[in-house]
C-alpha cells in the first residue's frame, strides 16, 4: 500500500486517513473536498500530503467518501481516469441505484461498493478520529464484478483497520437500512422538531429532559447535507419503513387513547425482546 | 437522618438506598415490594436493613417509587399510618392527578411530590446502582404544601445525594415530561417494534444496525410495568405529543415522497439547532 486518495474529507473519509496513516507508514495519501475550509482542516489535522482533485495513476486505492446524490458520477469520472492497477471504491450509504448504474460501465470491475456502518452525529474533517472503524461492520456488494487482485488491495486496507467484512447484495443492503439506519435517522429528526416546536410555547422545556431523551434524539444533529441525499436515494424503502413506522404509533396511540392499559403492557413485553437481539451485538 | 422506609426497591428506590446507605452511616433503611424476589435481592445488596410493609412511627422519611398508577393510594394509605415528624415522598413520572387527588388529605403537608429526571433502560434492584442520581435533576411540586421542618429532612438527603432541585407546578411538570421523556419512550418502542416486524421476514436485519439504531431504540428495552401506567396517567399531554409527532413524520414523508431535497435540507438545518440546545446541558 503506497498511494491512496481520497476525495470527500469528512467524518469518514477523513478517519479513513486518519486510520490508514497510523498502520501504514509509508503511505501517501493525496485528498480533494469540495469545501475548501475541510480541505485545509484536512492539511492541518495531518490527513493528507497533498491536495489534488485526481488521483496519480499509480494510486493504489481511491476513496469516496462524498454525499450519496454525487457518488454514482464521481465513481465513474474516477473509473474513466484510473490507472490499470488503481481500485476506486465508494463509501455511500445506499448501494443499489449506484451499483445498477455502473453495471456497464467498461472499468467496472476496477469499482468496488463499500459501506462501513460506523458514524457519529457529527461531521467535517475535525469530527473525524482514528478509532471510528476499528471493530465496525463494512459492507461490500457484487464482490465478484470486482477483479480478483484489486480487492486485494481493498482487503489489506480493510483488514489493517479491523474493518469486519459483510457481503450482500445492493437491493438487500438498501431495504435492510431503511430500517436499521435511515428511519432512526428521521424518527429523530421529527422528534427533535416536535420538541422545538413545543419550546416556542415553553422556553424551559428541555431543563427536564434526561438520558432518554438525549439518546432518541442524538441524530437530529447530523448532516442535511449527507442526510438528505440518502433520503432521496433510498426513497421507496424509506417510505415502506416509514408506513410501518406511522401504522405503529397510530396503533399505540388509540391504545393510549382507550386506555388500554394491559394491552400496552402486552405489546411493550414483546418490544422488549429486542434486548436480546441488541446485547447480543454489544 | 435515623430512619428511611422505601416502598418499591427497583432501578429507582433501589439507587435512592445503596446512595443514602453511602452518605449517612448511621442510617437505618427499612423496605418494601411486592415482588419478594425484589425483596430478596434488595436485602443481599445491602439496600435494605429490614423487610416490612409499613415504616414505624419515627420514620425521617418515607420514599415511595412504585409504578404510577399505585401511588396515589400509597401515599395516602402512608399518610394515614405516619407519625407527625414522618415526611412522605413520592418519585412518580406524573404529578397532576397525584397531587390533586391528595390536595384535600387531613395529612397533606406530609407530603412531598417529586420527580427525579434519572434512570436507565433496565429495571429491578439488580440494575440500580449509588450514582444514578449523581447531579441529577429532582423536580419538586407544590413546594409551599408541604411543612416547612419536613421539608428541611428531604433537603438533608437530596444535597446528600448531589440532586439538583427544581419546582414547578404539576400540570407544567406532566406538559413537559410528555415531550421531552414520554414520548422518546414511545418513539423508541414502535421503532423497535417497526424493525421486529421486519425481522420475519429478513432474519439478519439487525446485523447492519450500528450505533445510531442502538440509541433510537435503547429506550425500547424500559419496562412496560412501570411505563403503561405513566402512558395512561399522562394521556391528555402524551396525546398532544404524539399528535404533533406523527403530522411531523407524516409531512417529511411526503417530502421524501416527492423528493423535495432542498426542503428537507432545510428542514433539517433548522433541527440541527438541537445541537446547541442539548451541547448546553452535558
């Protein structure tokens, strides 16, 4: 591993840097972000050697780590100007529209679908540490479109970070984080809001809130700017897992309403059985 | 302080006796549940020096953290048996309908209405622990109802205990606690609820949840024999909440659907002013 380049400097691509330069010494990285503060911030916290927007074409590994809406063009400009033995891989939260359209693509196999499951609610080069993918899941789709000795290079990376590798296809991948990631996303955005909205009445009102509230609403906090993008892209698993999530609390509600009070009981034990499944994973 | 008699030694009174049991060594605790399993584990931790249902009659104070809907019975039933120089408080997440039920009781100024803002997802004495109050909020109602010297016992063991006190009225307490507490707990119930539906038909769903599924649905874990009755007593404002809630949700939904990306960026940008807010109080 000699040359890799990143494009998009923020919480991941930048702890991909951060995490690539303590395991390999020798490593250069060139990295390229659209905003120029992150690309300086990035020069600053040491992530980058240099600043180009395209990689040289004896880089080994191409990263990116841009919003999703961008990814499927960047992947294929990137692929248009790679050498023989550079390996592009994209970090996008949403596998399938990409993977389609770059099917037939005559560089394909040099493209590798990647997605690690590891964030935090903030963003930007400077919410970036070393530490975000040890120990996380990456997600890799259509492995065998990918030439054998390129994701050579991919694993020695991946494996470097202790990254713990995943497979499966693009569809599956979407539908399975509308529910897992993106719903939890706008259940907390929408409960953040509906707080917000309940201050303009009542200007103390987050004074009593504690650990609960902090925990479900954590991720109104992220990026738009990431989050949007994912929401349009991924829209039709989305709004399944959104239906379902609707249906749900209207339910609860009219048990709320009636004063169900042993039915709401029932149901919560059975929620409950999501400790299981939960602690099992921690 | 001599004597504490606590009814209900779960998460909550169980942490109330190992942190008084730490800051006053002479301190005599006597307890109550009506689970004897929980009894019996409150004795082998330490929490409890003896078992009986009742406090004897020169008893400091009387703590009482059982479900909601038991208490103002409890509180009553303990004002009836307490001796004059006996301060009786209840640690229940709703205030309005305890407090008024037991506005006109011979004993009222006997009585104290609180609300620690501290807790976690599990339950039992097993899950509590000395630090869970640790520079908690305590919320204190109708202050001025209660005895002035009675009072002064409550203060000794809240500053003990590192509480932090605030007073408000009990309707303002339950208007606020449905937005900022009941509802992520609901929230967090039906997300779970969502994905185990969606578990039978996709078995490895939660292999690809990372951290921000982990802490929308942490909340899902809590008790249902302690939040169904808090869900009924504070129907009316929960109500309201989730109202306002679910036309959220059901306005980004349509945003979503029609691929509005601008507005939902905008959206969340607003939201993100949640950082601020949140960022002030850890």
């Amino acid at each position: 591993m000699k040359k890799i380049h990143i494009t998009g400097l923020g919480l991941l691509g930048g702890s991909f840097a951060l995490a690539a330069k303590q395991k390999f010494h020798e490593l250069e990285i060139s990295g390229w972000d659209i905003n120029e503060q992150n690309l300086q911030d990035a020069h600053i916290l040491g992530m980058i050697d240099k600043t180009q927007e395209f990689p040289e074409k004896d880089t080994d590994l191409v990263i990116l780590a841009t919003p999703a809406d961008t990814l499927t063009d960047l992947v294929s400009t990137m692929l248009d100007k790679a050498g023989d033995g550079t390996l592009v891989i994209d970090l996008g939260s949403t596998k399938g529209s990409i993977c389609s359209a770059l099917s037939a693509h005559p560089k394909r196999k040099q493209y590798l679908a990647g997605h690690p499951i590891a964030g935090t609610e903030y963003s930007g080069p400077r919410a970036a540490f070393p530490e975000l993918l040890n120990r996380k899941v990456m997600i890799l789709c259509e492995m065998e479109k990918t030439d054998l000795h390129l994701k050579e290079k991919a694993y020695e990376l991946f494996d470097a970070l202790n990254l713990k590798l995943r497979f499966m296809e693009p569809e599956e991948h979407d539908k399975q984080l509308a529910f897992v990631s993106h719903l939890s996303h706008i259940s907390s955005f929408m409960l953040g809001k509906t707080v917000l909205q309940k201050m303009e009445d009542d200007k103390n009102i987050f004074d009593m809130a504690g650990s609960g509230f902090a925990s479900t609403v954590r991720l109104a906090k992220s990026s738009p700017a990431m989050w949007a993008p994912i929401f349009s892209e991924n829209r039709m698993n989305i709004l399944e897992a959104l239906d379902g999530y609707i249906e749900n609390l209207q339910k609860f509600r009219s048990k709320i309403s009636e004063n169900e009070s042993d039915e709401m009981k029932k149901e919560m034990a059975e929620i409950n059985s999501i400790r299981d499944i939960l602690d099992l994973q921690s």
